[in-house]
C-alpha cells in the first residue's frame, strides 16, 4: 500500500477518534447539566447548601466538558443534542420522579425538540 494512502487511513481514523471523543465528552456534558438541573430542583431556591453546590458544580463541569466537545463538533449541533437531551430527560424526571405532569402538550414539544435534533444531524451538520 502506498505510503500516501495510508497516511490517509491514518488521518481519517484520528479524525475520527475525534469525532466519537467530541460525542463522549457532550455526553458527559449533558450528564452533568441533568444532575445540575435536577439538584437545583432540590436546592429550593439556594436555600439548601447541598444541592446548591451539586447545582453549580454541575453546571460547570457540564461546560467544561462541552467546551472541550466543541473542538471537534459543530456548536449548533453539539448545542442543539445538549440542550434537546438535557431538556427531555429532565422532563422525564420531573414526571417519574416528581410528581409532574406530562400532557399532550408536554409530549408534543418534547418529541419537536428530538425531531430538531434529528433534522441536524441528518442535515450533515458533524
């Protein structure tokens, strides 16, 4: 095989290692933003010192880690899955775990958000 080629190979698998990396470390990014959010639900109001620092110190290493996947993804993809995951799952907890209610109108924007998040992706935005 000549050596142009692959060094080609070579490329494309560090780009992609980059790439399933950028999706590792958004993942960790919405983890930590879903423990962040559901925390702030039990800080009530900042008022518990406890889940107030498990609040910020969520949010923070949710923007680390979606900071760092930003070197490899495109933000309005990368934002768009952080924010439309983060956004459903917490939906979800709210509703099994809260004792939130889940309507039609819950549902539907609920599955907008995944079909957006769908349409990029499927739009060649990585």
């Amino acid at each position: 095989m000549p050596r142009t080629s692959a060094c080609s190979v070579r490329a494309y698998a560090s780009l992609c290692t980059l790439v399933r990396m950028g999706y590792g470390l958004l993942a960790g990014a919405i983890a930590a933003e879903i423990l962040a959010t559901t925390s702030m639900k039990y800080s009530e109001g900042f008022s518990r010192l406890w889940p107030s620092l498990l609040t910020g110190a969520g949010y923070l290493v949710s923007f680390v880690l979606l900071a760092r996947a930003l070197k490899t993804l495109q933000v309005g993809t990368a934002y768009a899955i952080w924010s439309g995951v983060g956004t459903a799952v917490v939906a979800a907890i709210g509703y099994l775990f809260l004792g939130e209610s889940l309507g039609v109108a819950k549902i539907a924007g609920i599955l907008l958000i995944i079909a957006g998040v769908v349409v990029l992706n499927l739009g060649g935005a990585h």
